[in-house]
C-alpha cells in the first residue's frame, strides 16, 4: 500500500545530491546568515531520505532505472 502512495521513483545518485543539498540549505537556519528559509531543505533532505519525489508520482515522471521482470 505504502508502494502506490510513495513509490520509489529517484535514482540513486539523485537521492544523494537531494539529501547533500537539503543539508547545505537546512545549515543556514544554523550558521552563515541564520535565516528561516533554511528551514526550506528539509524538502529536498525528506524526499532524498525517502526515496520518492511527490511532483514526480504527479506526473508519472522518474529517474529510477528501469526493473527487470
């Protein structure tokens, strides 16, 4: 069930980048110009974590390689 509503639709390398990213970003909340728009990686940080991007299960869109039957 969990499958259809998340599915794992990310490469990878993307994932890694996602989560690099949404680290850098979630660091501003803490050091360099302490902003709240820091707050805005942990976005990019849960999807990366998770494995599946919520814009790409709406449309039909991934970077995951194609399974073997």
């Amino acid at each position: 069930m969990a499958s259809n509503i998340l599915p794992t639709n990310e490469h990878m390398a993307e994932r890694v980048i996602r989560v690099v990213f949404g680290l850098c970003i979630l660091s501003l909340v803490f050091v360099g110009p302490k902003t709240r728009f820091g707050y805005l990686g942990i976005i990019p940080l849960l999807t990366g974590l998770i494995g599946s991007c919520p814009l790409y299960t709406l449309f039909g869109f991934s970077t995951c390689p194609k399974k073997q039957p």
